[in-house]
C-alpha cells in the first residue's frame, strides 16, 4: 500500500499543510469573535461574519457585532475588519490551494462549523452572508 497520498491523491505532506492552514483560519476567527466580544460595552447577541465566495480572497472578513438584529454586517454595531496579519502567509496559502484545487465548497462548510460552533459555546446568533463581488 502506497503511504505517500491520502485523501483526493495528494501527497501527505500537502494535506497536512491544507489541513492546518485551514484550522488556523478557523480558529484566527473563532478567538477573533470570542476575544471581541469581551471588549464591547453592550450585550452581543448577533454575530454577522461576510465572507467570499469562492475565488475572491478569503482575507479580509469583515465581522459584525449587535444586540439586535440586522440584515447585513455593515449595518449592526460594531464592524470590524479581521486581516489575519499573524497569520497572513498561511491564509494566503490557504486561499491558493483551494482554487488550485477547486475546493469551491469548502469555505461555506467551515463557515458552517465555525457558525455552530460558535453558537453551541457563546449562546449567540451567528448571521453568516456570502459576498458576491
């Protein structure tokens, strides 16, 4: 048996970066909500986090903060950019090898789990809209 590929024929050493690239962009975002909210002055009950669709640049996201309801991200509270500076190199290599391998769905999905995750441990909403251009 061949040890040198796993999952979709990629080498194993390609696959453990694209794994943990993507469990840094998570988990940059994930602290990034979590940290933030603590600073507010105000009781956040709705998260709003924009992200791209596919092809678009996955940095920055621009993430929302509000006690009440909204229709989009611009509109609620509190507005922040998240740059991922302490780990640009890796988003970057994170965004390149998903459209060098046409892993159109994966942000959605991680965006899913971030969504659920987040709801599940910080007894919020998370509003989650995809930018088209």
């Amino acid at each position: 048996m061949d040890f040198s590929t796993v999952t979709r024929g990629l080498p194993l050493a390609e696959y453990s970066s694209y794994k943990r690239a993507k469990e840094i962009y998570y988990q940059s975002i994930y602290d990034f909500i979590n940290d933030k909210i603590k600073e507010f002055d105000f009781k956040v009950n709705y998260v709003g986090i924009q992200y791209p669709c596919y092809g678009n640049s996955i940095e920055p996201l621009l993430i929302g903060f509000d006690e009440i309801y909204q229709e989009d991200v611009v509109s609620m509270k509190e507005s922040i950019d998240l740059d991922f500076q302490e780990n640009i190199e890796i988003v970057h290599m994170f965004h390149d090898y998903l459209i060098e391998h046409n892993y159109f769905n994966v942000l959605p999905t991680l965006m899913k789990r971030l969504k659920n995750d987040l709801e599940k441990h910080l007894n919020l909403e998370i509003l989650l809209f995809e930018m088209d251009d």
